[in-house]
C-alpha cells in the first residue's frame, strides 16, 4: 500500500515544467494570395461525389485490400506502440521480488564448527523511476503522441487519395474504351472506303495512288486499334492494383465518359476551411509539434535527471517468521546525474531538434502553399475544360457534316480518295480531341474534390490493435 501511495506521489511531483518552445503557427496566406476558391459549405462525401454503383464497389473494396493502406495501417500500430511506451514511462513500475540465500560458512571462518545460514526475502519496489522535474520525459510522449496522431492523418489522405486514384483510373479506362469504339468504326469505315477505291480503280474513276493512299489508312487504323486494346488492358492491370484484387475478378460496366456519372464542382468561397479539410496540412501540423517536444527533451538534458528507486518488504532468517510485522523492510535511494562535460553531445542534441523544428516549419508552410496551389490549378482547369468541350462538340459536328458530303461526292465520282481520307482523318482528330477534353475534364472535377479534402469526414482512422487509442492531451 505504502508503495502505491508513493508512486501517486510522485507521479503528481512529476512533469512540473516543460521547456518545449511555445505552439505557434506561421501566419497563412490571406484570401488575396489566392482565388476565392474554397466552397464554405460542406463538400459531398465521396458516395454522394461519385454515386456510379460500380465505382463505389471498387472504391469499397479497395478500402480493404488496397496494399498502400496496409502499409500505413502497420506505421500507425508502430506509432501507437511507441506512444505506449512513452506513457507507461511517466508511470512508476512497481516490481516483486522474493529471495531466498543459503550460505555454508567454513568453521575456521566462523571460530568453530561450520555452518549454514539461510536468509528470506520479499520485497515490492520502484526501480529506477525518473522524476520529471525538467518535462523531459512528458515532452518524449508529447513527441510520441503528435506522430501518432500525424499518422491518422497520413492514413485520411492516403485514402482521399485512393479513392480519387481509383475514379481516375476507372474514368481513363472508361475514355480509352470510348477511344478504342471510335478507331473501331474508323476502320470499318476507312476499310469501305479503301473497297470503293479498288471499284473505282477497276472502272478507271480512280488512280493505284488512290488505292494506295486507302490502304495506307487501313493500316494506320487497325495500328491503332491494336494499340487502344492494349491500353484498355493496362488500364485493367493498374485498377486491379489499387483495387487490389486480381484482373479477372474486375467486372465492370461497358460505359463511356458521359455515362460515369460525378456530382457538380464545389460552388467558389473563401480559403477558410480548407486547413481542416486537408489531412495532409494536419499531418504536417502534426509533425511540427512533435519535432518541438523532441526540443523540450533535449534541453531537458542539460538539467539534473534525478531518478528514485525504493523497496518495502520483508526479511527473516527462519521462513517461519518472514511473514510477521517486525520482519519488514524498507529502503530509499535517490540518485542524481548532471552532465559535466559531454565533449557538446547535449548542445548537438538541442542543435539537432532545433533544425529538425525549422525543417518541419518549412515542410508545413510547403504543403499549405501546395494545397491552395492544387486547389487554384484544378478549378482554372475545370473551367478552362468546360469551355473547351462546348467548342470541340462544335467541331465535331461541323467535321462530320463535312465528312458526309465528301462521302457523297466521292461516290459519284466528283471527289478524289485523298479528299475522303482527309476527311476522315479530320473527323477522327475532332472525335479523339472532345473524348479528351471531356475526360480531362472529369479528371479536373477528381482533382478540385481531392484537392479541398473532400471526403475526409467519411474516412475515420482504422481501430488501435490493442490497448488504449491515444487521444489529444492524453
């Protein structure tokens, strides 16, 4: 009893003073650094952003198998484990021992016959337990806390950066599958064409340039559709890898672009919340404080590290007795270490957390000037795409009505082979070049949701392993 008194004790004298430096963030970018570019409201979660069935089943399904997120999984079980060890140390431990000693003494020794003492012993103590005057020890589990909780947020954007992963991918796929049927009627076209030529070369209304010029097209057609298939195919391989499941298992829906269906762009606002949106700045933030602890400990080493160690047990020499009240004993033994001289050791280490302090800062103030950067750059090409695909729809139209008439005329003879194959290349660019406006578009659309976090309220940190999760200011 008297033990646990004493480790209550000290646990209360302990952690009196911390020499950490003082929590303060750099001052941010005002609303004039950048666009008004952040929606105030609440962004959708991502089964809201992106509610095609399929892609919410690979997106689920990702969320358990997806190798990446294992791997962070496993630093954060790490970080607990480490946040585990630094708590227990502000604890007193508490050991048991029991003794029990047989000496035989020679009888010249002893001044007579020899003999045989025998001595019990059992004791309960305090082993070496550091009292925390100087906050070193709270700063070491302050540093142990900040980084856990920095890998929470690494696990949040690990995962926004998933899901948008997986709906790029499976958008790409969705284009490429879109581009693939466009070369496939482009050959079947070019290949009519290229038979109306030999026809018209055997009733001489065309030349063997003619033909050739055909069948050139031909070629560079079914080359193309060759190619397309094999990006289709990787297209597969890199979903099944996010996914994390094998190629043969991936079914998906044969749809195109338009069809793969995302919620409107975030309405413009102020930059305001996107600090606590964005997991990345929080891990950041995180990662500053801890590397500040680490300077408090280091200090910390410059002053006395006092430590106390205390038994209280019992002691007889007849087994007998060793459990009566007279027989107990008790010690206390306080021990101090004060560096001297350290040939710089400690300076170097208050040095070392110092510039591990300023690196931090400066990741920090990089990863807020790259959030708002993505931001700015993601809606410029949202709208720059909208625009661009209103114009090549346009032109699209214009080049097929255009195809359509050289069609005819060549059909009648009024028009050459190589007026149709331009056509036709005309009309394949404008088709491929509104396919790509319209993905790049989408993908821009992934981005700005990405990009201001969206999501992160849906994506809660997986449950500690065991033992206790560790919490803010535990």
């Amino acid at each position: 009893m008297r033990a646990l008194t004493l480790a209550s004790i000290l646990v209360l004298l302990t952690g009196c003073i911390s020499m950490a430096p003082k929590r303060e963030l750099p001052q941010l970018p005002g609303p004039d650094a950048w666009p008004q570019i952040v929606s105030p409201a609440p962004l959708p979660g991502w089964t809201e952003f992106f509610p095609d069935p399929a892609l919410q089943e690979l997106i689920r399904t990702a969320r358990t198998n997806n190798r990446n997120l294992r791997q962070i999984v496993a630093a954060m079980e790490q970080a607990q484990a480490q946040w585990g060890i630094t708590r227990a140390s502000r604890v007193p431990h508490i050991s048991l021992s029991a003794d029990s000693e047989t000496t035989r003494t020679p009888a010249d020794i002893r001044g007579g016959a020899h003999g045989v003492d025998r001595a019990w012993s059992i004791a309960a103590g305090i082993v070496s337990f550091e009292l925390d005057f100087f906050g070193r020890v709270r700063s070491l589990h302050e540093a142990a806390l900040e980084e856990y909780l920095a890998t929470e947020e690494a696990y949040r954007a690990a995962h926004i950066a998933l899901i948008a992963n997986i709906a790029r991918t499976y958008l790409t796929l969705a284009g490429d599958r879109e581009e693939l049927a466009i070369a496939t009627d482009t050959l079947a076209s070019r290949e009519a064409t290229w038979q109306l030529t030999q026809s018209q070369v055997e009733h001489g209304l065309a030349t063997e340039q003619d033909l050739l010029l055909a069948e050139e097209s031909v070629t560079t057609a079914q080359a193309e559709v060759a190619r397309l298939k094999a990006q289709v195919a990787h297209d597969h391989n890199a979903l099944a890898v996010l996914v994390g499941v094998p190629v043969r298992e991936l079914h998906l829906p044969a749809q195109r672009i338009e069809e793969v269906r995302i919620a409107p762009q975030p309405a413009p606002g102020l930059p305001s919340n996107l600090l606590a949106r964005r997991p990345d700045i929080l891990e950041a933030e995180h990662r500053l404080w801890a590397s500040g602890a680490r300077i408090g400990a280091a200090r910390a080493a410059f002053f006395p590290k006092i430590s106390l160690t205390s038994t209280l047990g019992l002691a007889s020499t007849e087994l007998t007795s060793l459990w009566s009240l007279p027989q107990r004993t008790w010690s206390v033994i306080p021990q101090m270490s004060l560096p001297i001289f350290d040939a710089g050791t400690t300076a170097a280490g208050v040095a070392a957390a110092e510039a591990e302090r300023r690196l931090r800062l400066a990741q920090y103030e990089e990863t807020i000037q790259k959030a708002f950067r993505e931001v700015a750059d993601a809606l410029a090409t949202v709208h720059s795409t909208h625009a661009q695909s209103q114009a090549q729809s346009r032109r699209v139209a214009a080049t097929a009505r255009l195809r359509e008439l050289v069609g005819f005329r060549a059909e009648a003879g009024l028009e050459s082979a190589f007026a149709v194959h331009d056509a036709e290349r005309t009309l394949l660019a404008a088709r491929q070049d509104l396919l790509a406006v319209r993905l790049a578009h989408k993908l821009a659309m992934i981005d700005l949701y990405a990009a201001l976090g969206g999501g992160w309220e849906e994506v809660s940190a997986p449950p500690c392993t065991e033992g206790q999760k560790p919490q803010p200011g535990s």
